[in-house]
C-alpha cells in the first residue's frame, strides 16, 4: 500500500501504536506511515484514553508471555516519546451519539472519531469494521492496510 501525505493532522488510533512499538503484524507500513508523518511534520493527536488503551495492550502481551516486564517498560518508554498530542474528553454526548451511530457496544472508538471531527483530522486505525462502518455514515477514516 501506497501511503498518503495527509493534509490535516492526524488522529491515531491505539492499535496503530501498539504494533509499531511491538513491531506486530503489519508494524512495516505503520512503521513507514509514522516516519512520513513525523519527516513531514503532520501533527498527531489521540484523546487521552490512548494511554489507558495502549497500557492495557501491553499488560495484555506480558500476561500472555508475548512481552517480558523488561520489555513492557521499554515498551512503555518508546510510546511516551512518540509525539502525540493528548486530549481531555470534552464531550461525552458526542461521543456517545457517535458509539449509537457506530452500532458499537463501547464509545472507544467513538472517541477518537468526536476528536477527529473537533481537530477537522483524519482518524487513522487498522480496524477494518471501524473504517466500514464510520465511512458509511460520513466520518472521515483512513484504514493503514
């Protein structure tokens, strides 16, 4: 896959994070995408649930043997110097119109959008029904395949 020089900043989901850090499947084109979005200067963006989404995939892998604790800490160390700007939730309402518009059963993912559409950003995911399901009804999604 091509990668795309955004003209708007970024909002990046979790899993996007996770997989460049443990270097997961796929950790090649996220790997490319943030080296292009960092040498062009693009901002990134997250609300601050991003932390709590990408520690608890990390204890998740060392629970599962996939990370050591030596490597979750270094692990935890990469992501926090990774420059994205952290948000506070503003507006539970949005979000939580936008989890029902979704057909979601958790407002996650409906936060990243609520940031998207605060920031006039692009929310970048690996989430396929995500992608899917927000181009359906307008949201602006780009799905890193």
């Amino acid at each position: 896959m091509a990668t795309v020089r955004p003209e708007v900043p970024v909002v990046v989901d979790a899993n996007l994070v996770v997989i460049l850090i443990t270097r997961g499947s796929g950790a090649g084109v996220v790997s490319r995408q943030f080296r292009e979005w960092l040498d062009s200067g693009v901002d990134m963006h997250a609300p601050e649930l991003l932390q709590y989404e990408v520690a608890n995939a990390f204890v998740r892998m060392a629970v599962a043997g996939f990370l050591s604790v030596g490597d979750l800490l270094s692990a935890w160390s990469a992501f926090i110097r990774i420059p994205i700007t952290l948000h506070a939730i503003e507006s539970g309402d949005a979000i939580v119109s936008i989890a029902l518009a979704l057909k979601r059963q958790n407002a996650y993912d409906a936060a990243y959008i609520a940031l998207a559409r605060t920031l006039d950003a692009e929310l970048w995911t690996l989430d396929g029904p995500l992608y899917r399901n927000a181009v359906q009804i307008g949201f602006r999604v780009r799905l890193i395949e």
